[in-house]
C-alpha cells in the first residue's frame, strides 16, 4: 500500500491530538505517549516537516525536567534521545545543518541530565561539525564517541563507527598522514604502503 504526504499530514493532525491530550497524562500513559510521539515525529519527517519534528522534540526535551520527580526520567530522556537521532538523520539527509546542530545540542544537553550517554547525537554532531568545515569541534565530539567519559562502557560497533567517522573528519581536514599512522588504525603492513 502507497501512502502519499497527504496522509501524513491527516495522520499528523489526529496524532497532534492525542499528543496534546496524552501529554497532560504522560506519567500515567507513558506507553501511549511513547507510541504517539514517535508516529508524530514519523509523520512529520515522511511528509517533510522536518522543522516541526525538531520543534516537537526539542519541546519534548524542554519538558522532561518538569517531570524529573515523578520518576521514569531516564526512560523518557533515551525516548526523547531516540527520537531526537531520528530527526537529526533526517536533518542531514536534507543537508539542514543549522537546524540538526541546533537539535543534537538539546538532545546532548538533555541527555546529560538524565544520565544518557547521547553517542549516537554526539557522533551525529561530529559530522555535522565535519560538514561544516568546524575539525576542532568534529574531533571532540567523535572522540567523546570512541572514549566516553567516566569510564562509562560502549559497544564494539559504536567504537567502529566513530573510529570510521574520525577517519573521514581527518580526511576531509586533509590531515590524511596524521590519521593512518595511528595506533590501532591500520596494520604495519598497511601504514608502509
């Protein structure tokens, strides 16, 4: 079945509904909120209406510490935190930079009240900076990817995944030597060709 963007936009305003109602209820039907502001946030992204989904989330971030005492923070914080990333892709699909920098430094901030480790949004903001020509900043963003702070664990794919990304900010700084003569990047036998 073919859905246009006209029915994404019908679909966004029911959901815009239920959103506003369930919103007054969030601790009580989380769950349902969950369900709906995740098909609102899909809504608007299908129909491109990326700035309203940025709109929605960094409202939903501004939101949360209103909520801190009645518990369940830290989940609405990774929900939030997933859906965030969802709009940043999106953003970068479109080339949107301002506006997926602008996010990933809410989810970031948001994510660090909440005791969330945010890489992917922080690994989104190392390319976002690596697009806009900003080394320094890509570099420390994908460093905090590849060895987060205190100590905190990462998986072996989020590790590839930014050492692949420091690799491209390196590259496209033209830093090409600095980068493959690097421990643990390359083989000997690769660092002599």
């Amino acid at each position: 079945m073919y859905v246009n963007g006209k029915q994404y936009e019908n679909a966004s305003l029911c959901l815009q509904e239920a959103h506003l109602l369930l919103q007054d209820n969030i601790v009580l039907r989380f769950k349902e909120w969950v369900q709906v502001s995740t098909l609102l946030v899909f809504c608007h992204c299908k129909s491109d209406k990326l700035h309203e989904a940025e709109q929605l989330v960094t409202s939903m971030a501004n939101d949360i510490a209103e909520l801190q005492s009645y518990g369940k923070a830290h989940e609405r914080a990774q929900t939030i935190c997933d859906l965030g990333n969802s709009v940043i892709h999106n953003l970068l699909v479109k080339n949107s930079l301002e506006a997926a920098e602008r996010l990933a430094i809410k989810i970031i901030e948001m994510g660090e009240q909440n005791g969330i480790l945010a890489s992917e949004t922080k690994r989104s903001l190392a390319e976002i900076y690596r697009r806009q020509g900003k080394f320094a900043e890509a570099l420390e963003h994908c460093n905090m990817t590849i060895l987060p702070e205190n100590g905190a664990e990462i998986g072996e794919e989020t590790r590839r995944e930014g050492k692949i990304l420091l690799a491209f900010i390196h590259f496209t700084a033209g830093e090409n030597q600095n980068y493959v003569t690097r421990d643990g990047y390359l083989t000997d036998d690769h660092k002599r060709k």
